[in-house]
C-alpha cells in the first residue's frame, strides 16, 4: 500500500540507474541495497505477450539489439546484452521481466509499475500486468502510473486496490488535464517545474499524495522538501535519502 510508506520517500527512478544500468535487476537491488523506499520502472509486451521492463520503444539505446521492443518475442530480449553500453563491468545484464523482478524483490521494497504501451496503446499490457500481479500475490507491495488515463481505468477496473498515479508531462495545460481526468487517483505525478507550493496543497486537499520526476539536483531536491511533496522519483538513490528525505544539505 502507497500509505505504508513513509513520507517523505524516494523512487529510485528505473532503479539506480545513475550507478547501474538502468532498469534491470542489477539496478533494482542496487536501490534495494542503498535504502531507497521504492523502484520505479517501465513495463511493455514483448511479441510474444509476456511482461518485460524497458523504457525506449526501440531497443539501440540500452542494448545491443535494435528495432521495437513488441517485434521481438522474450527469448530474442533475452539473448540481448542490456549493460553493456553502460559499463564494461555491467555487461551481461539481462532485459527483466516483470514475473522476476516481484520474485527477487517482492516484499522487501515498494515498486511504481509505470505502463508504457504508449505506442502501442490496445495492445492489453494492463491485463497482461494485471495477470502477474495476481498470480504473484504483488497488490500490497505496488503502484501503477502512467501518461496514459486509459492505462489507468483499465488498471482500476482489473486491481480496484492498487493505488494509481497520473503522470503528466511538463507545462501550462498539466492542471487543465488533471482536473479535467475522471479517474480516481491516490496521487499526482507532476512534472517538477509544475510543483508548486499551491499545487501541493491542492493535491493534499484532496487526499493525494504528491510525486514528482525526474529530480537529480540537490537544490532541487530541497526546493522540493520544503513545499511538501511526498515523494520524487530520482536516479542518484544516496543523493534523495540525503537532501529530499533526509534534508541534509
Ligand atoms: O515515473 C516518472 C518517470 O519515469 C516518467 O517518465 O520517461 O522516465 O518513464 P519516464
Ligand atoms: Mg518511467
């Protein structure tokens, strides 16, 4: 449950991915091992229809394959190098799925599943999702954001206990779409120049919780403290449990 933790928290945003690749099990327990509250990671549907966690739509970026992650089934993903371009010493890293990523790490840290089919929306990632969380008994121990508001009433009508986060981009209409969005939300995932001290107070009114992204400065990171936002989604885990959670600095 969001409301087990702690305010104020950080989500180690697609694990530490400042110190390890991003969005893979090496960066997940790395968060784990350095105190980070939660994870926050980026699911989609492989080919082949099984869960796997990976940002980009295209895989050139963080492996050594290339061409839409959804035209590639698991076994092809999971020949792929996903450290490589990293460092030297990640290579071998593997492109997780979601089923492996509750088993290493269910239980022990709070995760953001962040539904990403954005290029492929009716693709049925949310069941999809929603079937590994079910069998895997994950309903405590997750959240669910995404861009997407269809994203979410699906999630809603499949896990109604699982809290959802809206994300919403940076800019002037983010308030307009917010107020205008008919979905029920335990939070709001505002872009950080959007946070505002009145933007705060608003969500609080409304029994919101606040969590903004993606936020790597200190100055920041206290700016962000001192208004009274819940949580930021970070990639430096030591740097947010120093200055946002623990207002050093
Ligand atoms: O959930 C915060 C953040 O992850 C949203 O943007 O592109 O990093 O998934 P992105
Ligand atoms: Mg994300």
């Amino acid at each position: 449950m969001l409301t087990k933790l702690t305010r104020p928290y950080i989500f180690a945003h697609r694990g530490a991915s400042a110190h390890a690749p991003e969005n893979t099990l090496a960066a997940f327990e790395l968060a784990f091992r350095q105190g980070a509250q939660a994870i926050e990671f980026d699911v989609k549907l492989t080919a082949d229809r099984q869960v796997i966690i990976h940002h980009d739509r295209t895989l050139e970026r963080t492996t050594n394959g290339s061409g839409p992650v959804a035209e590639h089934t698991l076994a092809e993903l999971r020949a792929l190098d996903a450290g490589g371009w990293f460092s030297e010493q990640s290579r071998g890293e593997k492109i997780p799925t979601l089923e492996e990523v509750f088993e290493a790490l269910g239980g022990k840290i709070f995760m953001n599943v962040e539904l990403t089919n954005y290029a492929t929306p009716g693709d049925g990632l949310v069941d999809e999702v929603a079937q590994v969380v079910k069998r895997q008994r994950m309903e405590e121990g997750i959240m669910f954001s995404s861009f997407s508001a269809a994203n979410l009433a699906r999630a809603r009508r499949l896990l109604p206990g699982v809290a959802c986060g809206y994300l919403l981009d940076g800019g002037a209409p983010w308030r307009k779409r917010l107020e205008g969005s008919f979905i029920r939300m335990e939070a709001e995932h505002p872009w950080m120049e959007d946070a505002t001290a009145a933007a705060v107070e608003k969500a609080h009114r409304r029994g919101r919780r606040m969590h903004v992204w993606t936020v790597n400065e200190a100055a920041e990171m206290r700016r962000l403290r001192s208004i009274g936002v819940d949580g930021i989604f970070t990639d430096d885990p030591p740097l947010g449990l120093d200055v946002f959670v623990n207002g050093h600095g």
